[in-house]
C-alpha cells in the first residue's frame, strides 16, 4: 500500500478474517482463529512462512525481496497498520475504504497517476 | 466496486454447519486451496496471462543501468499491443467481445484498453494503484458481461481471486516491477 497495491491487502486480510455464514454478516472486526498477528508482518520468518498461503503476507513477501533497510522506513503505512489491534476484519474495512477513495478519485481524472 | 465488494466478501472463511450440531466447520481459502476449482473462463484468463508473461522471454529486459526505468519495457508493451486482439479471441468468450449497446462500440475495445493499462506506464515507466484498478476493471467487466460461471454465492468470485488475480499479482506485478528497478 505505500508503493501501489491495494487488491492483495484487501483480499489477503479477509482470508484471516472472521468466519462468516453469509455475505451479508461481514464483520468489522476480529480475527479468524489461529490467525497470525497482523504485528507479525515485521517477522521476517513469519512472512516467509506465510506467503504461499496468504495474499496480504505475499505481497510484504516482495516488499521483503526488494526493499532494504528497516520495515518501518521503507513502508511506514504498512508499519502502522501492523499494530492494529481489532483485527484482519479491520485491516480489511480500513484496505478497502482506502481504495475506494482512490477509486473515486481515479476515476474523477481521466488518467490515474501513481501512489 | 461492486465487483472488488464480491471478491472481498467471497475470501472472507466460511462457517458452515448448522447451530444444532457440534460447533461449525470453518472453510478458509488459502491460496492453492483445493477447495477452490477454476471454471473454463477463469482457466482462459490463466492462460492469457500466462502468455503475457511469455512474452516478457521473448523481450526480455535490457541488462544496462536501469536507473530511469527500463527501455525493452516499451518494447514489451508494443508487443503486447500488438498481439491484444489476438490474445483477447483467443481467450475470452466471444459474447462477452461482442457485446455493445447502440451508442458504443464493442465490449472488445474496452477490455483490451483495461488489459494494456494494467502493466504500468510505458511512457512513465511506473507502476501505480490506476494500473491495478485497470486489471479489476478488466476482470469485472467481463465478470458483469456474464463471461464466468455463475454459481452459488461467492464461489466462482472466490476462484477469481485465487486463479486469476492471485497470478496477476504474483507474477506480472514482479515482472514489471523488476524492469523499472525502483528500488
């Protein structure tokens, strides 16, 4: 999220989400059992672990891969989301109202611009 | 958004059993989930973007400094450009292609301008959120032209995600990423 992607953030904090019976049950917070702590993302080996099943740890995976120095540096956004403390539902509302901002400013220009 | 909406709600883990029995069984979705099966459309979408990415063997990115971005990333693009129409037949129903209204033109034209807006910007060379939002719209254009399966609530969204955009992500996102040595 702090250099240009949403849609792994979002989709991959559901998969730890909460369960759910139906769509219409969408929490806005907690954390499907056994689930990581959304702290973990700074835990190199945790990330590790977790990037073949999890889309929101696959995408810190690559931020892994190409980015050096401290977590909070290089990705201060991130950083702050990892001490959430209400959960992946959170994460999730917060990812998605996030890109639907951006969506609406989008498509308010006729070219969308980096960031 | 709606489309994004879907796809969001269909990953979220399912509970299922009924509050009679002994505590329900929870289905979550990890990526490679067996559970998850790809319909025709979704195995297309695979391949296209396979092809994609076979592309980038064919131009390869040049090996000099890359400070400014990379140059054989246009060229890529070009390629792509090119092979569009093709790839698109080939690739994705053609109801879905030829579906227009009276006022507009085909479906088509509209696809393939979300599909090559999806790879970043070749006279920028950079990558942004518009870039990944033009993929969604790609992929939900088709999903509201009725070009997946439909099925029972969120399962065909859900093999979306994991079959399609998953490999996007994964691995086009990279790709580009990597010829513009941003970092």
């Amino acid at each position: 999220m702090d250099d240009h992607s949403f849609v792994p953030y979002i989709l991959g904090s559901a998969q730890f989400a909460p369960a759910i019976s139906s769509a219409a049950d969408i929490p806005a917070e907690g954390s499907l059992a056994e689930s990581p702590d959304p702290a973990d993302v700074t835990k190199a080996t945790v990330v590790q672990r977790l990037r073949k099943k999890n889309m929101y740890f696959g995408a810190i995976g690559f931020i892994y891969d190409v980015k050096k120095g401290p977590f909070w540096e290089h990705s201060p956004m991130l950083y702050d989301i990892s001490g959430v403390r209400a959960g992946w539902a959170k994460i999730n509302k917060a990812s998605y109202s996030l890109l639907s901002y951006l969506y609406k400013a989008c498509t308010n220009q006729r070219v969308c611009y980096r960031g | 958004m709606t489309f994004v909406l879907q796809l969001n709600a269909s990953m979220f883990p399912r509970s299922v059993g009924d509050d009679r029995s002994m505590p329900p069984k929870t289905l979550a979705w990890e990526l490679g989930s067996p559970d998850v099966v790809f319909s025709n459309p979704i195995i297309q979408l695979r391949q296209l973007l396979s092809s994609l990415n076979g592309i980038i063997d064919e131009v390869p990115p040049d090996k000099g400094p890359r400070r400014f971005g990379n140059i054989s990333f246009r060229k890529w693009f070009q390629t792509v450009e090119g092979r569009m129409s093709d790839l698109l037949a080939q690739h994705l129903p053609s109801g879905v292609l030829s579906f227009s209204t009276a006022t507009e033109s085909p479906a088509k034209n509209e696809l393939e301008a979300y599909l090559l807006g999806s790879f970043g910007s070749p006279q920028r060379l950079d990558y942004g959120t518009g870039h990944e939002l033009s993929f969604l719209a790609f992929v939900g254009s088709i999903w509201k032209l009725g070009g997946f399966e439909a099925t029972a609530s969120g399962s065909e969204e859900r093999a979306i995600v994991l079959g399609v955009i998953e490999p996007y992500v994964k691995r086009v996102v990279p790709h580009v990423d990597w010829w513009w040595f941003r970092y």
